[in-house]
C-alpha cells in the first residue's frame, strides 16, 4: 500500500494544461510539445473524455476485430494523403516499429534488402531501425546487418533568412552512391521531410525532386518517415502534401502526433500496390488497440473541426521571425530554421546547448536539444493549438534566458 501511495504522490507532481505542464505547482510552458508527442498539448476536453468512454468499455482487442476501425480511419486520412496513398497497416504503437514495417513492405514488394538512409538521420530504436539511422553511437555496441544497406550525407538546412538557398545548396550524388555501392539490391530510400533529431535540418525543396526522380528510375520505393512532421506539426497534416510535396513518397510512416495528447500509436500508409503483407508478418500485441484507435480518429477530426492546420499556418512568421529577431539579437543563435511549429537554431557547443535548456528551465521554459550534429541544436516546437500569445511567451522566456547566459559570458562565434 505504501508503495501505491509513493507512486500516486510521484505521479500528483504533474499536471497538464494545454501547452503548460505544472510540476509541484510551478507552471512551465513547454515548446518541445512533450517530446514531440502532444500536438494538442497535455490536454483536450473532447479526446479525454472519449478515451474515458472507452476505458470503461474496453482496452484491448484482438486485431481480428479492429480491422473495420482503422478501415474507417483511412477514408478520413486519404483525405490529407498525397495521391494514390490510399492504403494503412495500423497494428503499431511506436515510431519504430512503423518504421521496421515499411522496411517489411519494401522489401517483400521489390525482392531486395538494401535500404539508403542519411547521416544524422533518426529512425528509431530497435535494432534494425537504429541500423539504418545516421547515429552510429545507438549502435556501438549492438550488431545487425541489412544487406546491401548504405548511409549517404544530407545536404545543409535552408536557413530562415535564406529560403531561396534551397536551389543553390550542392547535393550528394544519389546516382552514384546507387551505381557503386549498392550492388542492385536497394529495396527503398527512406527520409525524415525535416531531420528532427538529427539537428532539426530542413532540407531544400529540390532536393526531393532530385531524389524522387532517381529513385523513379531504379524503382525504388520512397519511405517518408513523418513520425515527427505529421499531422500538423508543418502546417499541413503531412509534409509531404505541403513542404515536401515533391517528395512524392509511396509509403508514409507515422506515430507521436497520432496520438494526440500522448497516447502510443503508430502506422503506416502505402500505395495500394504496396498493400503485401500478411496479417501475421508484422504486428503487436497492443497495435490497432481501442485506445489507440479512439486517438487516431478523434485527432483527425479535431484537426479539421478546430483548424489547426490554419493556426500554425497563420501564426508561423510570428515564430519564425521571433527567432530570427533573437538570433540578430544574441550571436549565440545561429542558423534558424524550420517549418510551421518545427523550429530549431544551433548554439555554439553542446555545453552550451545544456546551458540554455537548463536556465530555459529555471524561467519555467520546457526546451529539448539533439545527441546529433555534435548536439550544439536547440529545437523550439510547440503544441500547435498555441496562440500568438502562447509564441510571445516562448519568445520571451527564450529572450531571458539568453539575456542570463551571455550577461557576463564572452560574445561566442561559431567555431567552422
């Protein structure tokens, strides 16, 4: 009983509300969106309740009896799909193990193993999604092997002051990284629209066109892995009906955002020629559960009923330029960019980096860094349900912060 009272009195520490979360009574505005995984922030009335409608139903079903489900789910998420997306294997709860499907997909589609991915990249952390990732230090200790798989470098971010940089930034060879490297069995290119962990990269538009149309050419299936960039998070329910619409992925990874206010959820959309697995050659226990489901749907219709698309649409510039007035303001915010809610700037170390998220804290700012890049990034992502007046805090304590650090630090340049 003592330990049932201990873990309730940990538990009574926090508190959501919105985009705040209170910790011990202290309020905190959180710009990193619970790690990325509350796009309505820690609380929405309507999902609430629906999920405790459900709980006093049921919270877990057989797949065998979900199916209808999350058929219904995809007549509402074809909808906000790039054309021809018009099928979903929802049996996941993890980004990760999204991920492991549509690399099943590829596969068992083309007959290849290979996967191409990019350094920095992040795609998630079981063994072979962490495999493919571009952050070897996961790895270091762990051994799996995906033949015929090959890491190429990303090109550097469009910056914020800078968007038409995007048609002048040298790209990496994909066709020669094909030829000579891959032996003919590349299976799929997979992509992050934006690289989240990875340093919060935007890449250029052409980009996509260049990549898409190479892997036209070998038939390669294109993976977007929008765990992070979907259901809202660019200002369209996916980047790759916005962004990086010229992308023209044929499978679409998504988790976090789906569901809604933290509940796991994870899938994945697919061309309809790509619809080939069997039920039983990838699953979890818990995919497709009613919770889960409940989640998935509600967000969906929350989106559209409360326009939230719209709202990171219109209240972008004010963001984007806050950072940009801040970055003008203190030479140790460099290099802002980013998309909708999704923004981030480097600082001048990973030291720093720490520096900035722990004082961030003590202004009760709730901020996140990235392990990638040398971890020199701060990432600025807030609920999407945040007001202008929500940003102008964010901005504000962000201005304080810096205000703190550099009041009687040496003026810090980036070290090329």
């Amino acid at each position: 009983m003592e330990i049932k009272n201990h873990l309730e009195d940990m538990l009574s520490r926090f508190i959501g509300q919105g985009p705040y979360l209170v910790i011990d009574g202290e309020k905190y505005i959180d710009a990193a969106s619970g790690t990325f995984n509350l796009p309505l922030g820690y609380t929405n009335h309507r999902i609430a309740e629906k999920l405790k409608q459900q709980i006093d139903r049921c919270t877990h079903l057989s797949s065998a009896y979900t199916h209808e489900m999350s058929q219904y789910i995809l007549s509402k998420l074809v909808k906000h799909t790039p054309e021809g997306i018009d099928r979903i294997w929802f049996r996941d709860v993890s980004g990760s193990g999204a991920v492991e499907c549509a690399i099943r997909i590829a596969q068992k589609a083309t007959g290849r193993s290979g996967i191409i991915s990019f350094f920095l990249a992040h795609h998630g952390q079981s063994l072979a999604t962490a495999q493919i990732s571009g952050n070897a230090f996961r790895i270091k200790d762990f051994h799996i092997n995906i033949d015929g798989s090959i890491k190429i470098p990303a090109p550097d971010s469009v910056l914020a002051e800078s968007q038409s940089q995007s048609e002048k930034v040298p790209f990496v060879d994909l066709e020669q990284f094909i030829q000579l490297g891959s032996s003919d069995n590349i299976a799929c290119l997979i992509i992050e629209p934006i690289q989240g962990n990875g340093g919060n990269t935007v890449f250029p538009v052409e980009f996509f066109r260049k990549i898409r149309d190479i892997c036209h050419q070998h038939g390669i299936i294109i993976i977007a892995d929008e765990v992070q960039t979907g259901f809202g998070r660019t200002g369209t329910f996916f980047a790759s009906t916005g962004y990086a619409k010229d992308l023209e992925p044929d499978i679409i990874v998504f988790a976090k955002g789906a569901g809604a206010i933290g509940i796991p959820a994870g899938g994945v959309l697919m061309r309809h020629s790509l619809d080939v697995l069997e039920s039983f050659e990838h699953s979890s226990t818990s995919g497709a559960n009613p919770l889960s489901l409940v989640a998935l749907n509600e967000i969906i219709d929350i989106i559209e009923d409360d326009h939230i698309l719209e709202n990171v649409q219109q209240n972008e510039s004010y963001l984007r330029n806050g950072l940009l007035g801040l970055q003008h303001k203190y030479p140790e915010i460099m290099k802002v960019r980013g998309v909708g809610y999704m923004y981030g700037f480097d600082t001048p170390s990973p030291d720093f980096a720490a520096q900035v998220i722990a004082t961030a804290s003590r202004h009760h700012l709730i901020l996140r860094g990235s392990r990638y890049g040398k971890g020199k990034a701060i990432k600025v992502r807030p609920p999407l349900v945040c007001t202008q007046a929500h940003l102008n805090e964010i901005l504000h304590k962000l201005d304080l912060t810096f205000s703190e650090l550099t009041a009687s630090a040496p003026v810090y340049r980036e070290i090329a």
